[in-house]
C-alpha cells in the first residue's frame, strides 16, 4: 500500500494502519505545514494517533509525516503521563481533579520497595484533598493529624471494595458508571 502527496510518500507495508487514516494523511500533512504538528494531531481519535505513532516508529515516510508522527507519540505519552498523575493510588479513579501528592506520577512499579505513610516522604507534599471515588484523604489518613494510626492505600482501597465501591462523592460520578459499584469493573 502506498500513497503519494504532493511531497510526501508513504511506504507499505503499515501493519496497522487503517484505510481511514490512510486517507485523512494528506490534509493532516497539509494542516502541519501551517500549525504545531500536536495541535494538528490533537483532536484525533486515539487509534488514529496510535497509527500515526506507529507510522512515525516505523520511519516512514517524508520529513512531514515524521513530524505528525513523533507528535503523536509525544501527545500519547503525555496523556498517560497526566493519567497516572491523577490516578487514585488508593482505588484506582483516574478523575482527581490534581495529582494527590506534588510529585506522584503513579505508583511504583511491581518490585519496588513498599511504601510506608505519611507518603509525603515519597511523593512530597499532599494535596490535602479526598478521593471523589473512595474518599481517600491525601495527607490526611495516612498522616492525621490527630494522632491515630495512618491507613496504607491498599487497607483502605480493600475495606472500600469490601464495602461495595460506593462512592464517597457521588455527584463526581461519571455517567455511565455502575451506581452501586463505581467506575471499576475488576
Ligand atoms: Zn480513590
């Protein structure tokens, strides 16, 4: 499969790569030559900025398409990155409105040294905020301030499943999402 444009070319093969991505390239490529190449990929569905990473791993194509490519690996990414910032350590929510820590990117992979409270030593200084989902306080349950014990994100993620997910905001909600069991499946 391979298409041309007026200064741009595409290889085959490209596992992967949809027909309809295929025919959106030649005005992506004629946007970029105009506008930042992620503000060009930005409004792509995700599968199509997939398809386009892989195109730009792939080292296909002209200069152009190089570009749109690395943009939308760079913009992926980023959007895991920021995902992870906000995921609730505790239950999983990907919605918090802030990363719950200052320096929280996720937590650790598996094979890390287990984390201890207050989690401020590992992640800096805490939101002081609560978990919409779970109702987690960040800084405040695994540091209270009234002097009982601190309580680790898995000890309270595993009493608030035990307890059937209900979430601890329920106006945050998303539509869609099981109101008696949360956004969770698994
Ligand atoms: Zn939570």
């Amino acid at each position: 499969m391979t298409v041309t444009g007026s200064s741009y070319r595409i290889p085959a093969p490209l596992s992967g790569v949809g027909r309809e991505l295929l025919d959106l390239l030649p005005g992506l490529v004629e946007a970029a030559r105009t506008t930042p190449p992620l503000a060009v990929v930005h409004r792509l569905p995700p599968d199509r900025q997939d398809a386009l990473a892989r195109l730009s791993e792939a080292g296909a194509g002209s200069p152009e398409l190089a570009r749109l490519g690395s943009a939308a690996a760079r913009l992926r990414a980023l959007r895991a990155a920021a995902r992870a910032a906000r995921t609730c350590p505790a239950c999983g929510f990907d919605g918090l409105d802030g990363p719950p820590y200052l320096a929280f990117e996720g937590l650790p992979q598996d094979g890390a040294a287990p984390l201890v409270p207050p989690y401020a030593v590992a992640f800096g200084d805490p939101s002081g905020t609560r978990c919409p989902c779970c109702g987690y306080g960040f800084g405040l349950d695994d540091d209270p301030a009234d002097g009982s014990p601190p309580v680790t994100f898995e000890a309270w993620g595993a009493r608030w499943r035990a307890r059937g997910r209900p979430w601890s905001d329920p106006a945050r909600r998303p539509s869609g999402s099981d109101p008696a069991t949360g956004v969770h499946g698994g």
